[in-house]
C-alpha cells in the first residue's frame, strides 16, 4: 500500500484530537468556520488548516451560503463507523454557543419568531 493511498490519509486526517472534535461538531450539522473556532477556541489559521486537511483526506466539503462559508460531512465523514468512534471518542460538545455571531447560533429572526423558538425548546 502507498503511503498517499486515500484510506491512509483518511486515517491520518483523523488521527488528530481537535480533528476528530471538528468531525464530532459537524456531525450533528454543517458550521462555519466562526463557529468551530468559537467551539475549539482557536485562532481561524488554524482552523483552516484542520478543515483543509479534513477536505483533502475526503471527510470534509464545503458549501458558500451568502457570505458564510459551511463545513459538512461528506458521505465518507458519514459512515456508520465513524459516528460510533466519534461517539465513544469525543465528548459531548454544545450544538450552540452564547456569544457566538453564526446562524447556527443565532437562527435568522425572521424565520423563526422568538416565540416559536422557545416553545420548539
Ligand atoms: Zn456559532
């Protein structure tokens, strides 16, 4: 086997731990890169650099929605395996943050009224 066979360098993309944090984020949603940062607090170079390594390695694609750029899961990043050892692996990371500027965190107001929220929590 190669060493740039695409299973090796799934496994290395993943043989990190703010690697498999980003992974276990995404899991439960796209995010954008505010978001992750926020979350790991690290500075967004760094970030970057995870989710390029994540992209490369095939686990990770991005998608532009206005002027936010959103991380997700490929099909790959999905596997059933993956959720199991992210599961065991990671431990449980808040889906939102205070503080935090992105939609994920903060729904456009205009979709969902603060009254439909509450009562959908
Ligand atoms: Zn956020």
């Amino acid at each position: 086997m190669k060493a740039t066979s695409p299973l090796i360098q799934y496994l290395k993309a993943m043989a990190h731990p703010d690697r498999l944090r980003i992974l276990a984020i995404l899991r439960k949603g796209p995010a954008c890169v505010c978001h992750l940062q926020r979350l790991l607090n690290r500075p967004q170079p760094y970030i970057s650099q995870q989710l390029r390594l994540l992209r490369q390695a095939g686990l990770v694609s991005a998608r532009r929605q206005g002027q936010l750029v959103f991380y997700e899961l490929t099909e790959l990043g999905q596997l059933r395996w993956m959720d199991l050892l992210l599961r065991s692996a990671v431990p449980a990371l808040p889906r939102r943050l205070s503080g935090c500027p992105c939609p994920t965190c903060h729904p456009n107001p205009r979709k969902r009224s603060p009254k439909r929220l509450r009562r959908r929590i």
